[in-house]
C-alpha cells in the first residue's frame, strides 16, 4: 500500500430533509460552486449528485459531514 493516499472528490451532497427543500439546497449548492442539476429525493435526504458513481474507484465511497444537515459522498476517481 502506497504511504501517499489518494485524493478524494465530492461525488454528491445530501441534504436532511427535515432541514432543506429542494429549492434551499440547490440555493445552497450554488452558493457553494457545487452542480444542482441532478435531485434525487428521499423520504430523509435530498441528493444532489455532482458526478457519475462509474467514475469513481470501487470501495473508495465514504460519507463525511459538511456541516448541520448537509453531507457529502466522497470517492477517489479513477
């Protein structure tokens, strides 16, 4: 195993649904340089995914808080 480890990239934001709606987080998205165009909605999260799962090395996927009711999907490109 390589002592350097790889950089990580944000692969989507998750937003509590019990804090956001789809209007306030793309508001937040956008305010924040971060794509707003794919929404998928949740029954406890609204995601907003910023690039495609497939371009992403397998088993690299964590998830890391942001702040208060946002989250993000991190991964290591391939």
């Amino acid at each position: 195993m390589s002592r350097w480890r790889a950089a990580t990239e944000i692969q989507s934001l998750l937003f509590d649904a019990d804090l956001f709606t789809v209007k306030a987080a793309k508001r937040w998205a956008k305010e924040h340089d971060f794509r707003r165009g794919s929404v998928d909605v949740k029954p406890n999260t609204i995601r907003l995914r910023q690039a495609d799962p497939a371009l992403y090395r397998k088993n690299t996927f964590r998830t890391i808080t942001l702040r208060s009711g946002i989250q993000a999907v991190i991964a290591v490109p391939k």
